[in-house]
C-alpha cells in the first residue's frame, strides 16, 4: 500500500475520527454531513426540489404506491417470513437517504442500504434477491480477481448439471444429511409428473465426483483441478437476509484432486489465502483463518477451513468462505481410483472450496454508516464521481469554460485508469447529487465550482473519512489514483482494529459471557470436544441472544502454556478457539 | 482478415481441397492423414502402445466397463430418450479417434466428437450434459468478446433469480403458452410441500419485467438496458443433443427499455450484428440474418430478428441466435409505463435477445472433420501445440539441446501472444501425440524433429487443411500470429461458400422440394401468411424427413419482381423467405 499523500499534495486532510481501538467507540454519525468552507452549506444540505419528485433515478426502490396498475405488481409469496419488504420502501420517494441508525436498528439499517443503494432488489419469492448492477459489478471484480489467480495455479473452468438424480445426491451419507432439509426438488415438467424427483444442487461435489471417476485413470490424469462459476440452491427457513443468506446463490465452487495428501492440504491453504485476500484486500474486511470443529466442519470434509469475519454493531461472526480437505472420503464413496506410479490403486484426495455473494453483504456491514454504502475503490463501479456546479449567476462563458474543464479532468483521469462518473443532470442541485453519490458509496467526490475554477484547483472529499483537500488541475492525474489505494489501505486498517479489539482472551466461562455480553468475540483454551461446544451454545443462548459457537480454530495460536484447562470444562485444553454469536 | 502470408514464408502451403461450391462435393476425408516427408509416416499412424492402455489423458469418454466399483456409477435416469450414451463410448480406449464419419452416421459422428475431444460428458439426468473445460473455455472467449461490445453500448450486467412464482409467470398469455410444456416446477423443499409450486426460468421476461415497472418511472430512467449470464431450463422432450438442444443451456439475456420505438428498432438490429460477429468472426461459421415470420417469432415479441445457420451434412437450418423487439406488449402487461419530456404517461418499447452454448455446437457441426475437431484459432484454447520429437538414437547433448529449443520456441510465441501448449510427455508416440491434438482441433501443430535442429526450422501442420511449411526459428513468432489469422479467414471463407452454395431459388413448389431433397435450403417468393407456412409443413414432409419450415425473410432481399407470385399458394409474393428442414 503506497504511503499516505497528505504532505505531497498540501490539502488538509481531516483527522478520522473513526479510528479507535474498541469495536463499541466509533461513531458512524461524527463525519460531517454538511460541507463547511467557500461553498454555502445550505445549498449542500437542500432538500431536493418538488421537481425532482416524479423522478426516480435516485431512488430505484420499489415503492408500490406510486405506480398506475398495482393490480400487475408481483404478488408475494405466502411466505414463511412476513418481513422481507424493509420499511424503507414505504418511505416517500422525494426523500434520499436512510432513516434507520447503524449502531440503532442493524437489521434495518441494512435492509435500507442495500436497497436504497440500488444494490438489491427484494422479490416475490421468499428469500430471493435481485442482484442490480450496482453489485453486480462487485461481484464481476471478486470474480474477475480470483478466476485469475486460480488460472494461474493451474484451476480450470467447467460447468456442471443444475440437477441433481436422487440416487447420487444419496450417496454420500453424511454429506446428504447435512444437506437433505434444504434441497430443492423438481417434481413436475409442464404438466406431467417426472418419474422421478430430482434435486436442485445445494452444491455440486455428487453431481461431479461420478464424473471425475471415469476420468481418473492414472497417477498421469491428476491433478484434476476444476472450478466453476454457478447458482445453487439451498431452501433454508432461517431468516433471510440479501446477499448473506439466501435460498439462492452465487458462488464459485473449486473441486479437485490429488494423488497425495500432502498436494491437497497444500491447495487447501492456498485456497483459504486467497479467500482472505478477497476479503482484506479487495473488500478491507479483516477476517481471521482458521480451521473449522469438527461439529462445524462440512459435510463429510476430513476438515474445513474457513476465513472468519466479525460484525461489531451486533457481536455476530459470519463465515467468510471455506476451504474443505474431503479427505478419501468422496473418493471412496464414488469410486475415484487411479494407479499409482508403483503400478498400485489408490484413491484420490480431494478438495472442495466455495466463495458466495455473501461476501458483498459482510463488505457492506463492515463499512457501510448511516449516510449508506462506503465502498473500498478497488472494487466500486465508479471510484469517483466529478461533479461540476454552475453557479446560476455565471455568464454563458463561464458555464462552458466550467463544462469544458470538467470534460478534460474526466479524460485525463480516465486515462490514469480511473474509474470516474460526471453527474451532469440538470435536474438536480449539488447538495443533492451529494446525497446521492454518498448513498451509493462512491469513494471519492470531485467538486468543480466558480471558485475553484477562479482558484485553478478541485475540491476532492473522501466518503470514507468526509476528509477534504483541494488540488491543482494538473496533479489530480497522479494524486487520484494514490489516494484511492490510501483509502483503500486506511479502510482495511481501522476496520481491522475494529475486529482486533473485538476479540477477548478469556479463561473462564464467566470472562466468556462477559465478552459476549459486550458484543465481542471470545478466544478460549479448549478441550477440543464435541459435547463441549454443544454445552457451550446451550449454556450462552438466553431470552435476548442466540447460543455462541465456535467459529474457528485459529491458524496462528498463543502459546499455550503447559497445564492449561479447557474454559467449558476444566479439562486439559488442546488449543485455542474462536468462539461468538454468529450468522 | 491479413492476407494470405504464404508467399513470405516460402512453405509449401498445399491445395485447399475442401474448398468447393457445392455443399455435397466436399470429402472431409480427403486431408491426408499421414504425413509424407522426412519422417516415417509408419511412426506417425502408429498405433498406441499397450503401455498406454491404461492411460486415460487422451480418452475423457465414460468407459463403464474399464473401472472397478461399476456399483458407484451414476444410474441413468429412467429417461424419455434411451439414446442417450453415443456408442463411442463402447469402444476400446486404447484406441484414438472417431469411428463414425460426418458424412456417413452424422449424428452418431457429432455425439463421438464432443464426447471424444473432451467437450461434453454425457450426464445422468436425460438432457443435461457437463461442459468440460476444453468447450467451457470456448463459452468464456464468446462471453469475454460479446460483454466487452454490449458493456461498451451501455448494457449493464445483473442477476435475477432462478424461481418464478406462477402468478407472474402467467402474466403475459401468449408468452406462457410458448413456455408453459417445458416449464419445470419445484413443488418440494426437503420433506416438506411448498404452499404453491415455484417455476425454474426458461427465460427471464417475467422474472425481470415487474421490477422494471417499479425502477422506471420517467424519461430519464430510461434507457434501461441490463443483460445476465445465466443457465436456463427448458425441459424439452424432443431428442436432446449436446450444446444443440438440451434442457438446461447457458446463455446471456439482454432486457431492455426506451421510450421510443425507433432507439428499440435500433438496439435490436445492433444486437443481432453482434450475434453476427460471434458466429462469422469468432467461430468462423457462416450466418444469414433475416426477421422470423410471424408463425416462428418469439411467444410474445412484435417480431424477431434471427441469424440462421445451417448443417450441409443433414441439410438442416439451425437458429443461431435471436433478437426481439417485444413493442409495448409487455409493457403493457407488467405496467412499464415513464412520463415522457411532455409529461405525459407512455409505455416502454422494450426488446429482449438471447445466445446460447448452442454457437459451440454448431461450430463443431460446421468444422469438424473424421479424424475431430477443428477449431477456430480465434476461440481455441490452444492455438498451437508445439510436440519436440526426441530421436532415441540421440545422444545426451542433442536431446538437451532438442529440449532448449523448444523451451526458446514456446517462450517466443507464448510472449507473441499465441495460447501455445507444449506436448512433451514421455510415453506417448509422435504419431500418436498427432492424433490426440488432431481429434482436439488444435489449429497448428508445431513439430521439432532432429532434421529440424539440423536445418534450423520447425515444421509448421494446419488442422484445417493438412497443408505444411518449414520455417526457420527466428520467424516463427512473426509467422505464428499471422498464420492462426489466417487460418480463420479460411475457415470461415471456406464455410460461407458452403453455405451460399446450399441456399438455392425456387419460385415453385416443385423446385422447392428437389432442393430439399439435395439437402438444400429454399429462398422463394411467398405470401407471408402463416396458413401457407402449414401448408408447407404438412406437404414437404415424407415418411425419411420432417417437414420443411420457414428460416426467416432474410434483411438483404432479391428484388421482387411485380407480379410475383407466392410459391406455395400462387397468391401475390411479400418477400422472399428462406425455407428449410430445421433443428
């Protein structure tokens, strides 16, 4: 990460008031709304007019009643959850912006971001989200990233069948039970009953495994390493939440095999880094690596992996993405053989790794405050967006001499490979095209006005911080770019003392409580046993919050010194474990 | 398209003795399959040693009989269609290649191809099949080139959901009762009976258009143009054929909105160009764009454009890809309505257009030869194998030397941008090396023998034509890009003469029938009216073949004459319209 630009570039860069030790202090709310300086503050913070009323480009949540033929409206799903329409949708349309609080109503709050933001769309079946360009695009830069990065090392893509036969989705015991209750199932095509039902993946190592078995013959055919791109399908009844859990999703799932051991634990780890570079790099959500319980682990793995993610407005871990070592246990169960180079059969060792949209969701919660979305530049659509002000009381000349600096800014920070977007619509004021662009995240605002253009400079305001410099025309082609890695760099450093400090070393079952109490996560010496972490999700759920569980075992452990005991039980502890409420 | 680079390059570029105007005369099997010139054509045809019978890297097809736990194998689904495993699959795998021929069993041909060159693996739900990497590979150079032109036109990528509730699907009638046979419905999740059973999309119209209802409101939200690359399901029950017809298939969908018909007429025309360039550009395949009559648009549409290919070796015509401009018909259905500049209400012109893995497998029926298939340099994974040929009487050095030559080779033409593999596995034959790249369709062979290191040359094999040149080391990676260009031009050139030559005019019925009898297609003079159309369905149908149907109306038409008369009901002629037997 290239250092901060401050010095070089003499614009006075604001203090971050967010930067904190504790995960409980920053307030979202303390960066200030209204801009202070040449500009009047009234014309920033104005109401948007009666004219801007009928129009909804800035608002593209659906609003039921303000449309002609209701009567053609999707109708909802009898669904088994009555809340999926958040209330911000009720609100009027000529108001832009959140009316829940980040650190008051989570749950609200971020069902009005992402809508309002024009992320995600709710739709009319239960646990269904339309992903709107705006994440989309986020998805294509997660994708676009790591289906390099697997390329490199050798992955290939393929796709696979959506359905799945009864029969093989049975194969593997555990695995189908881990799965069974939430597997979609077609019974019918046009009016005719199949024969039988087939299932809809809920992921896809039944569907390929039988495959990968008439295609290994030799140690020569390994390794197999595909990956693909894809939906799946798991018909949960929890509760629903866009991009963070939903009944269909998107994800890549990586399957492969090797000839030894040795090679699948190797991938499994590569894997799992670069699932955390997604996230710390790519989104600046921290995460921990760890390895998952055996009570946690997939169904039928030998062991998971997984990069933890931690959101502190509501002390709830959420599983970032997973990394499984199948061990021979798919490779028995399907028949995947191949002859060794001593002429002998073996079976294959195999891995299975997956990545969801969900990690839009945890990028979302992470940074989001209660203006809206703070997106980190590597991955937003538009890093910044120009925005020229014509003052009404300037002269035609200086209008155009004003349209055509802002038209040689765009090029020129095009050309510096800037992703930049010029709000020229005439139908908005400033003020609220501001609303509007820090609604939807966008890292960096450029203001062009008279003053500026008398004054031979543009006004640069961070969404991250609200920090604001002024810059001569000429250096923004250098400057922008550096600071769009400086921001992204300092949204990965506070959010990652945010998480740091949201971890509590504890020894006893009542530090453990106590540190769920304040929302925070616990890392406890640990028997390592099964019975254990059932005790501990019963003994910590109570009338106001759900059980904890363990969420990882973490790759790097404290020393654990010599007669240590076990914080559930008092027995020997074998390691330490990450344990929280979770998703 | 470079031109011809053969005279720079001084190799012997031998006659192209496919190329002919008559879509019967070509013998595909007149490339010569053995090499003649300095090394042995015996080594060459060798047949596989049994060292490498057990060695699967060159046969990927499901060989039931060859492995243990045959219990382990997916069952077939108990299907409508008993053909579902080609007989290739029989065979021996100590044997490479095809045993059918594209001129005798064509369909029996085409399934050993896919199967054979590692494109497809059969799938146990009736319909389906894998897209293994070598094809999946081809789906991304076709998706990388047609987002970039629609990104670039201002068409913006989404996700909608897979499940449609029947309310919605409903919505518009003439477009269900195109879709309703093939819809497949998910009545269950895990044990439990859904309140009302979900659709699976066979195309997104009514998943996409109730929200467009809801985001669009003026003007000024329109243009809306978004597109989605996604899998759908069609559970057709005709005979089901990879990458062809099969009930789920990839594709992309465009969905968009304007206020005018005219910018709607415009966009669809634009879009099917593209679907144009796909076809003649990437895959070297031959198209002709025309509108579809009314009888053959899409359920729904105002009208639909198309680009229609065609098999010579079965005289069938094959819809390529289509584009639709939907009018206002479902915008009126769904409610799509903005105020226009005059601040009055009016309903979306809206245009929906798809393509589909069907392009790959009509570019394998358009190229591939009997020894397999023969790919187009622009979409092939591999551009280029280079396959170092070690003498065994070579001494140490040489062989050291052999293997640093083909190290500098491969590093040149890698930094040349050419998507070169080399082959330099240790137990396997040339000649059978040359068989296995052959059967893939690699479109260069690149061959380093001893009296190459000698001359200070590599030899330089088509895939399309067999023609073969020696060029010195030092212009190979000058020569390579240009060759591969070339080789594309060819193909394609090759292919439009072909097609051209398989398009005959008829101006009465009974002419019309003899060039469906010589595998033809028909351009005649016709009414337009849909009872004709039947009408030619019910009398050019014969016990050996369906009836005939209409293609489209092609956009470039032969002048009609006043006073022409329609050849199928003697009416005054409309146009011209393109008849033939048809997938």
């Amino acid at each position: 990460m290239p250092p901060p630009i401050t010095a070089t570039l003499g614009g006075a860069v604001q203090s971050n008031a967010r930067l904190g030790g504790c995960c409980r202090a920053p307030a979202r709310t303390s960066v200030p709304a209204a801009r202070t300086g040449p500009r009047g503050s009234g014309r920033m913070a104005a109401a948007p007019t009666e004219q801007m009323a009928g129009l909804a480009v800035a608002n593209g949540a659906p609003v039921p009643g303000g449309k002609p033929k209701k009567e053609k409206k999707p109708k909802a799903e009898q669904a088994d959850k009555p809340k999926q329409q958040p209330k911000s949708e009720k609100k009027k349309e000529t108001k832009l912006g959140l009316t829940a609080k980040k650190d008051g109503d989570f749950g609200e709050w971020y069902s009005q971001v992402v809508v309002e933001s024009e992320m995600i769309s709710y739709y009319d079946v239960s646990g269904c989200y339309i992903l709107r360009p705006y994440s989309f695009a986020i998805w294509d830069e997660i994708k676009n990233w790591f289906d390099a990065q697997i390329k490199e090392m050798g992955v290939q893509n393929a796709y696979f069948p959506l359905f799945i036969t009864e029969d093989v989705l049975m194969t593997e015991k555990d695995h189908v039970e881990g799965f069974a209750p939430e597997v979609a199932w077609v019974t019918r095509s046009g009016n005719s009953e199949l024969d039988r039902p087939i299932a809809i993946r809920p992921t896809s190592e039944t569907v390929m495994y039988p495959y990968y078995a008439q295609w290994i013959r030799s140690h020569r055919d390994l390794p197999l390493r595909l990956n693909q791109w894809t939906n799946v399908v798991r018909w949960e009844f929890k509760h629903p939440t866009p991009f963070i859990r939903s009944r269909e999703f998107l994800w890549q799932e990586g399957h492969t095999c090797f000839a030894t051991q040795k090679e699948a634990e190797t991938e499994v780890y590569d894997i799992l880094d670069l699932y955390r570079r997604v996230y710390e790099e790519l989104l600046a959500v921290p995460v921990c690596k760890g390895t998952k319980s055996s009570k946690e682990k997939f169904a039928g793995a030998l062991f998971t992996t997984t990069v933890e993610a931690f959101v502190p407005q509501n002390g709830r871990g959420i599983q970032a993405a997973t990394s499984h070592c199948l061990g021979q246990n798919f490779s028995k169960m399907f028949g995947i053989e191949f002859e060794t180079e001593a002429r002998e059969r073996a079976h294959a060792w195999q891995n299975s790794w997956g990545l969801t949209t969900r990690s839009i969701g945890v990028m979302v919660m992470t940074h989001g405050d209660d203006k809206g979305l703070v997106l980190p530049p590597r991955v937003a659509q538009v890093q910044a967006v120009l925005i020229p002000i014509p003052n009404s009381k300037l002269g035609e000349a200086a209008v155009a001499a004003l349209a055509a600096r802002a038209a040689d800014i765009e090029k020129a920070l095009k050309a510096a490979g800037v992703r930049l977007t010029v709000d020229r619509r005439d139908n908005y004021t400033p003020g609220w095209k501001y609303n509007y662009w820090e609604l939807r995240g966008v890292p960096l605002r450029i203001e062009l006005g008279p003053k500026d253009m008398d004054a031979g400079v543009a006004m640069l305001a961070q969404r991250d911080t609200g920090a604001k410099q002024s810059l001569p025309w000429d250096q923004l082609a250098a400057a922008v770019p550096k600071l769009l890695e400086q921001i992204q760099a300092e949204m990965y450093g506070r959010a990652r003392s945010e998480f740091d400090a949201c971890i509590e070393r504890v020894s006893t079952w009542d530090e453990f409580m106590a540190a769920l109490d304040r929302k925070h996560m616990a890392l406890g010496p640990w028997c390592d046993e099964e019975a254990a972490e059932e005790d501990v999700k019963k003994r910590s759920a109570c009338k106001d919050a759900m059980g904890a569980k363990s969420l990882c075992i973490p790759l790097e452990q404290p020393e654990l010194a010599p007669g240590t005991l076990c914080f559930v039980t008092g027995k020997p502890a074998k390691n330490f474990c990450l344990f929280g409420r979770s998703y």
